[in-house]
C-alpha cells in the first residue's frame, strides 16, 4: 500500500562524526544493497533518537525472541525502524505492516518480498565524506 | 565448493545457524587469523588490524570487530567452520559473490539466493549430493519442493 509517510517525512540525526539525513517519500522505506555500507551503523545511530522520543522503535536480531510482533499491531503513530528484517519479518508480518496505515517503517534488510513494494520504494544507503563528516542519504535502489 | 542445504535436507546432527552476528560475535572471533584480511577488505573495505579490532572504512577509526557487517560475518562464519551450516539470508551481493566462491564451507537458504558469479556448488539431496555448475540449474533446484 503506497502512502505518504504517516510519521515523519525526514529522519536526521548526528553520531560524533556521522550524520543521518534520510529522506522518507513513502511510509514503508526499505533499505536494502551490498554489506558493509552501514546499514546496522545508520540504525544504531537511529536508536539513540528513539530513547529520545516515544514515536520511534526499533528492533534488530537481539529482538528476536521478543514481543516485537505484539508490539507493533498494537501500536498507532509510530515510526518502527527494523534491522535484520530477513530474519525478523515473516510473511504474516510483512503482509500486516503491507496494509498498515497507523504506522510508519524503516526496514533494512535484503528481502523485500511480501510487503507489496514497487522498485521506486527500494532504497539503498549512500555515504558521502565531508571534511571529517561522513553523511549517510538515501538513493533510490539500482536495480 | 561450497555446500547448499534445504530446510528439508538437513542431516540430523548438524547445526544451523540463523543468527550470524551472535555466532560470530561468541565464537568466530575468536577463530580468526590472517586469511580474515582479505575478507574484511574486500566486503566491508575494513582493514584487519588485530584479532578483535578493525580499522572503519569510514574515517579510519579503529572499531570492535562485533562492528563488522552482518554478511562480512557470515562469511567468515562459514569460512572457519566448515561443520556447520549458516543462513544467508542478510548477505548482500558483494558478500554472496565471495561466500560462492569459497573453497568450503555450508550454506542454507529458505529461499534460492545465487551469486551470479557462482560457478559451481554441491547440493544436498535427501540422501546424496550433486553437484551444478549453472545458475538457472541451482535456482531451479533451489525453488522446487523435494
């Protein structure tokens, strides 16, 4: 279901020498592309703003025997950020949060199967070195 | 070659791990040598700098190697660990391109994830291997039900 971002239309945040800047056009992002580029790097960062502000979760594999699943469906005017999302998502959950309009996600994973995306919702990280500054963006995905 | 197992095609007695970062975080680490280098270069373009320390490719700090990525830890999971089998699924391509052409090792997917690069495997049947050397065969192999 393609909808405009729910929660926030732009996610920044600072990290000591890193700057998050992505740029949300729709209301599920999925992130995926080549290891090593930062991804778990960007969603650590992104969890020091959600013990800031309520909107925001975040689950990666240490969540994995937990609630995660429970806490999501009942959950409105939240913005989940999920890593691992190959290994924590499946089908019933990618087909729940497909359909879910109270709710906005970042998933970053590899698989985007199930969660009814087209090419244009398929994101990749890019990072650009600014002096001392590296920035991480979002680019559409070259697929 | 390496090895590709299905979920229905696992020998009893084997371990599968699904969690990477976990396995690799308690126990590879600890298995690592020199032959990690190129590995870590070429996947997470890190360099190696000691057993639990790598420098980023992101202004050169000297980071934990729990910070290396989830597909550069899968190789590496079934680099030094050819007993057992390890998931996938996290890998992104530059890291499946590698983990196709290691020398050993076990691999496992729900679902068919190929190198394009791949050039020859062997695959686990029910009860005996076989060995494919062409993508669209792997794939094919991969999707069907047995």
């Amino acid at each position: 279901m393609k909808i405009k971002p729910v929660i926030f239309d732009k996610i920044q945040t600072s990290h000591t020498s890193f700057v998050v800047d992505l740029t949300t056009d729709n209301n599920i992002t999925f992130i995926m592309g080549d290891s090593g580029v930062g991804k778990s790097a960007v969603f650590s960062f992104l969890q020091e703003i959600a013990a800031e502000d309520k909107r925001i979760r975040c689950f990666n594999y240490l969540d994995n025997k937990k609630n995660y699943k429970t806490t999501i469906k009942k959950s409105k005017g939240k913005l989940f950020i999920i890593d691992n999302a190959d290994v924590l998502l499946d089908d019933n959950m990618r087909h729940y949060i497909s359909l879910d309009a109270e709710n906005q996600y970042v998933i970053i994973g590899r698989n985007p199967t199930g969660l009814l995306l087209s090419y244009d919702e398929l994101y990749e990280l890019e990072s650009t070195k600014e002096g001392n500054i590296v920035r991480f963006t979002l680019k559409k995905c070259n697929i | 070659m390496i090895t590709v197992y299905k979920k229905k095609n696992i020998p009893k007695g084997i371990e599968l791990v699904k969690l990477n970062d976990i396995y690799f975080n308690k126990y590879t680490v600890e298995l690592l040598d020199e032959r990690a280098v190129f590995y870590i270069s070429k996947i997470d373009a890190s360099e190696y700098v000691s057993k639990y320390m790598i420098k980023s490719r992101f202004g050169g700090e000297v980071l934990n190697i729990d910070k290396l990525s989830t597909g550069c830890k899968t190789l590496l999971n079934i680099f030094y660990n050819p007993d057992i089998i390890f998931d996938i699924r996290e890998c992104g391509e530059n890291a499946l391109d590698l983990i196709y052409a290691l020398p050993e090792g076990n691999i496992y997917c729900d679902y068919p994830l190929i190198s394009f690069d791949m050039t020859v495997v062997r695959v686990a049947e029910k009860k005996e291997y076989r060995i494919i050397d062409e993508y669209d065969e792997l794939k094919e192999w991969w999707a069907s039900e047995n």
